[in-house]
C-alpha cells in the first residue's frame, strides 16, 4: 500500500497547476517567462493574481491530498511524510513537463498541513512576515522551510528525516536564488 501511494503522490505532484492552467488561459508557458518557473510567485508575475491563487491552491493540494490519503489508511506518521514528500519530488521533478519541475514550496506547505498545522501555520506566518518586509519571494521561502522543522520534530519525530530531506530539496532548488541574494540581483515584488 505505501509504495502506491508514493507512486500516485509522485504523479499526482507531477501536475504542474502553472503550466496546466497557462495553457488554458492561453498564456505564455510560466517556464519560458517572467523567472522561469512554474510556481504561483512567477504566475502571479505573467498572468495576474487569479491564476497565480488557482496555481497556489493546486500546488498545496497536491501535497495535502496524499497525505490526508495515507493518514485516512492508518500509515504512520513517517510513512505520511514520505509519501508528502513523494509528491514534492514529482512537482519538483514532474514526469509530465521533462523533469523541469518549480521549487515546492507550496507543495511542501500541503504536505506540512497535512502532517501538522501549526508546522504549516508557522511556515505560512514565516512566509508572510518576511515576504511583508523584504518583498522577496525566494528569501521567504528559505527562510519558512526550515524553521517549521524544529517544531515538527518535536512533535511528530517519525516525520523528522523525511522533511529534513524536502528542507534541502528546497534550498537546492533555491541554490540561483541564494546566489542571487547574495550578490543583489534577487527579483523584488
């Protein structure tokens, strides 16, 4: 049962909501404008605030819905957190779209929700507060991932290993962002 749903959380994950929804605006593919990736920021920047909200939605549910799925089957907590993170590999690594996947962060905010709200609510407010001051997406997104970790262990120690792994999945899908930052050529809102 467990290899399964980390199979179908792979593909459910491998949905790109950008590009899918791109498509049936009849926009520009989100991969080949603005920063290039096919994440709720970048649509928001090439096709406005309804489809960067509907990407969002998408891309959250993607890693809520597995899961709620394998919670709802009786999988401990470990086995939840690996199946969550089954589901950000294939949005960051999406069969369907060449392996040229977003960052995951969304995807992995699903995935925290479904382990444990107040991990998620803690990434949300860490998203938030840091995005309301630096106006940066990416530095947002570095900085809500890993501090949710010290409180999810704690709470939910099974779920420690596999949400280590998405923290650095994260930070390595941000590497240009980091190197951006650090040099002052990091995009602003």
């Amino acid at each position: 049962m467990f290899w399964l749903l980390a199979v179908l959380a792979y593909l459910l994950g491998s949905l790109s909501f950008a590009i899918l929804l791109s498509r049936l605006a009849g926009g520009p593919d989100p991969r080949a404008a603005g920063s290039g990736n096919p994440g709720a920021t970048n649509m928001l920047r090439v096709a406005g605030k309804k489809l960067a909200i509907l990407t969002l939605l998408g891309d959250l549910l993607k890693g809520l819905v597995p899961v709620l799925i394998a919670a709802l089957l009786g999988l401990g907590i470990q086995q939840q957190a690996w199946i969550g993170l089954a589901a950000v590999v294939g949005h960051l690594y999406p069969l369907y779209f060449r392996f040229r996947g977003g960052k995951g962060v969304a995807t992995a905010a699903g995935m925290l929700l479904g382990l444990y709200p107040p991990a998620a609510l803690l990434a949300v407010c860490a998203w938030l507060l840091t995005f309301v001051l630096t106006r940066t997406s990416s530095l947002a997104a570095l900085i809500a991932t890993p501090l949710t970790l010290p409180l999810l262990a704690w709470q939910q120690p099974g779920a420690l290993l596999p949400t280590t792994l998405l923290t650095g999945l994260i930070v390595w899908r941000h590497r240009r962002n980091l190197s951006d930052l650090f040099a002052g050529r990091e995009r602003h809102f």
